[in-house]
C-alpha cells in the first residue's frame, strides 16, 4: 500500500529550535482546593493535569501550600473555572498560603494570603465526600482521593499527585442528558504559554463521542 503521507521537504516547514523558559502549551486551569491545618480550605490555580478513566494526575510543584496540605489531609476538590473566570484566577496568582513565604516566592512577587476565597470574590460551598470546599462559582467539581505522591528521582522539586475521582459535579445548564457534559456549553479557561484563553467553536468530533 502506498503511504498516503508525504515527507515535508525541509524547505517547506521551518522549525527553529528554542528554549522556552515554560511549556505551559496550552491545559485547562484548576483551582485546586486542598485542607489546611486548622480545617479551612486553601486554593491553588494549577494547570499541570490529565485524566485517565477515573484518576487525574497533577503537577504540583514544592513549596506550595497546596502540596503541604495533600501530604498531611489526602482530600482535595479539582474545582474546573470556566474561561470568564479568568480574572478570579489571575487574583490568586501571586498568592500563597505559604507561611512565611518561601524566599523564591517572594523574589517572585508572591505575597501570603490565607483567605483565598474573599480575595478573589469566590464562594465556598461544602463538597460531599471530602473535607476541603468546593468553588461554587466552578462549573465542574471533581471531589478526589489521594492515592499516590511521587517525587522523581530525578527531580526532587516536583510531585506527581494521583488522585482517585469520588463524585463529580456539573453546573445544570453544561450538563447534556443525565450524565454527559456537552461540550457546546462547557468553556474552559486554558493557560497557554501565561495567557487566558476560551475555546473557539468546535471544529468537529471523535467517532466515541455519544454526544
Ligand atoms: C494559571 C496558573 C497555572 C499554574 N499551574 C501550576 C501547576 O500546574 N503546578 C504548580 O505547582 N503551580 C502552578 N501554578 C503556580 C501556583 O498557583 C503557585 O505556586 C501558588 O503559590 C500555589 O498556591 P499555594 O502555595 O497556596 O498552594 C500556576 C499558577 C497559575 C496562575
């Protein structure tokens, strides 16, 4: 059979190669909501995430207070804001509920702030199977489990966070049927290369889709 794919003439695609202080290339946003020690609920934006049946996998990165909180209270709340929230998240984005705040933070701008909630104008809503709070403003709610953290051995700053799906919960009007999301009306809020960004409209698809 003849490959229908042809080899791109060198001249006709150019890449250079470059060294990209990030590779955030473009991944829905989380407000990760974890316990803190004194019971209230701390809120972390993060972007590093994939889903895998019924575990979501995180990148969380050390020296947050977010990643202190899973280590010592295996609970967490994936809160999933839409793309007109992306002022709310950026509000939280130099906020830590680090205490002091470490000195590479706070060379970064960061400054500690407990009350994540009234800082960013967000309203907590109890989750029903674990302890942190919900973010009643996020159209998608994942309640999860921790079942495993893991520093690479080759990193140590990092941890890979896998967490177990316990309940999810769906804003009424992005909910399709009785258990789809529909995709029409769902918009997230995705981080690419440190900017905001919506969806444009569909462009089709995958044969699976049951929607
Ligand atoms: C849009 C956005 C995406 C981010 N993605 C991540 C991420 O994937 N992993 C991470 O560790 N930090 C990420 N950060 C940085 C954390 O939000 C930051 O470390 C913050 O201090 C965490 O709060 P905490 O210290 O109270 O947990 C992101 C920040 C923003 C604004």
């Amino acid at each position: 059979m003849i490959s229908q794919y042809r080899e791109a003439e060198p001249t006709m695609i150019h890449h250079v190669t470059i060294q990209p202080k990030i590779l955030y290339y473009g991944t829905p946003v989380i407000l990760l909501t974890t316990l803190n020690e004194d019971g209230s609920t701390n809120i972390s934006p993060i972007s590093s995430s994939w889903a895998l049946g019924r575990y979501v996998v995180l990148g969380i990165g050390g020296g947050s207070k977010g990643l202190d909180n899973l280590k010592r209270h295996p609970e967490c709340v994936l809160n999933i804001p839409e793309a007109a929230m992306w002022r709310q998240v950026e509000a939280l984005a130099p906020l830590t509920g680090r205490d002091p705040v470490p000195d590479y933070k706070q060379a970064l701008g960061f400054r500690h702030e407990k009350r994540k909630f009234a800082a960013a104008g967000l309203t907590a809503q109890p989750a029903e199977t674990v302890a942190p709070e919900r973010i009643a403003e996020c159209p998608l709610q994942v309640e999860a489990a921790v079942r495993h953290i893991r520093t690479p051995e080759y990193d140590g700053y990092f941890a890979i966070v896998e967490t177990e799906v316990l309940r999810v919960h769906a804003r009424e009007d992005i909910v399709l049927g009785r258990h789809h999301v529909n995709p029409n009306a769902w918009n997230p809020l995705i981080y690419n290369f440190r900017h905001y960004f919506g969806l444009s409209p569909e462009l089709g698809k995958t044969y699976r889709s049951e929607t």
